[in-house]
C-alpha cells in the first residue's frame, strides 16, 4: 500500500500531509491510513495542522465504492462517520489547511475541525451531494446543521451549492482564506499559536461545546445502518 496519508512531528505541532497524487478521495486505504496517523498525532499530544495537496484538499468518498452499493457503502459511510468524530472529539486542536477543492466528504471534514484556512482562487468548497445523485447521509446533515451558518445550511445541503474560499468563510466551512503561496505559512501560524493553550481545559471546554452535535452523530449512525 502506497503511503497516501503521512504524519510528521514539528516542534510546537504535528502534521498530518494527505496526497494521493490524484483527488484524495477518501477510499478505504486512505481512511485506515489517516487513523494510523491520527493515532500518532494522538500519542504525542500537539495541535494537529491536517493539509491537503496542492489545488485538492479532498474530493469526498471513493465513487468506485459509493456507486457499487450494500455493504461496501455502508462501511465507507460508517467509516467516515466515525472519522468525523474522531476529529470533533480530538484531545487537541486540529487545524485544516484547505489547500483547493473540499467536495462532499471532503466538505464534511471542514466541519469537523478547530480552524479552517482556505486558499482564494478558482477552488470549490462545498457539499455536492445531490448534485451527483446521491442523498446526504444522516450524519452529514448534523455535522452541517450543527457548524454552518444558519442562512446557508439548505442552500448548502439541499441544493448543492458550491463556494469559493471568501463565500466559504461566510457560509461557516473556513475561518479564514489566504492566497495560495501563503496557506502552510499561515497554518503553521495559527497550530503554533495553539499550541499555547492548555489541552486538558481545550478538550474538556470542547467536549462540552459539542455535546449535543456529538449526540446528534451517534444517533445519525444508527440511522443510517437502519435505513
């Protein structure tokens, strides 16, 4: 198996560099190996900065696997339920350099984290579901409801609407954009920043704020195994 999710120790953060060369889809390798990487960041214990390739930071699900059905996307739908709450209930912050396009599952990521930066430019950031067929699952519609803002959450979800890093910001997936050449300065910046804080008060104030969404993404997983 290719090396397609890496993790790198830094001084005040770890890192975690996602590149398949292609459009980082998130299929099973990739999925086992981002754990694997989490469970590093998770032992050393820094604020973990999450980046992207150049002009891709993910384009969702594996669509070879979500097409084919049954148990296949039930255990990739699972799977990513579970890795979004992983990184919602993560013991320190987590930090997503958005470096290019965040479609689908890879939208739903952005709302999983502690601070998003994009990059301005030509780049789509959103959550195209419907746009290509398929329904959003349970978990995705809370992990929406729950971080984006209020006047965006359908226009988002229902009907597909794909933003640019500025629009991003407004609709709640980003915090912040920045031009392209200045995206890992940036996120390096801010998981510094971070890394001042102290991390049992982070994750014991964390817990607490997203209890209720924590919550809603259990009873999403259940849902879905059902339907």
């Amino acid at each position: 198996m290719s090396q397609i999710a890496t993790f790198s120790e830094h001084d005040k953060y770890s890192m975690i560099q996602l590149d398949d060369g292609k459009a980082n889809a998130l299929g099973f390798d990739m999925l086992e190996q981002i754990n694997t990487a989490l469970d590093q960041a998770e032992a050393v214990g820094k604020v973990l900065l999450i980046a992207g390739r150049p002009g891709k930071f993910s384009a969702g699900f594996d669509l070879n696997v979500m097409g084919q059905g049954g148990d296949g996307l039930l255990r990739i739908l699972r799977s990513g339920a579970e890795l979004a709450q992983r990184l919602l209930q993560f013991p320190t912050p987590v930090v997503l350099a958005v470096s290019g396009h965040a479609l689908a599952m890879g939208g739903l990521l952005l709302l999983t984290a502690d601070y998003r930066i994009g990059t301005a430019g030509q780049f789509k950031i959103g959550l195209n579901e419907v746009a290509i067929g398929m329904t959003m699952p349970y978990f995705g519609v809370e992990l929406a409801r729950a971080r984006l803002d209020p006047a965006h959450f359908e226009l988002a979800v229902s009907c597909a609407y794909l933003y640019d890093a500025d629009g991003a910001v407004e609709a709640g997936f980003l915090d912040e954009a920045v031009e392209v050449d200045q995206l890992m300065s940036r996120a390096q910046a801010i998981a510094e920043q971070l890394s001042t804080i102290d991390m049992p008060s982070h994750l014991a104030t964390k817990e607490r704020v997203r209890a209720p969404l924590n919550a809603a993404l259990v009873e999403a997983i259940n849902k879905e195994l059902a339907a």
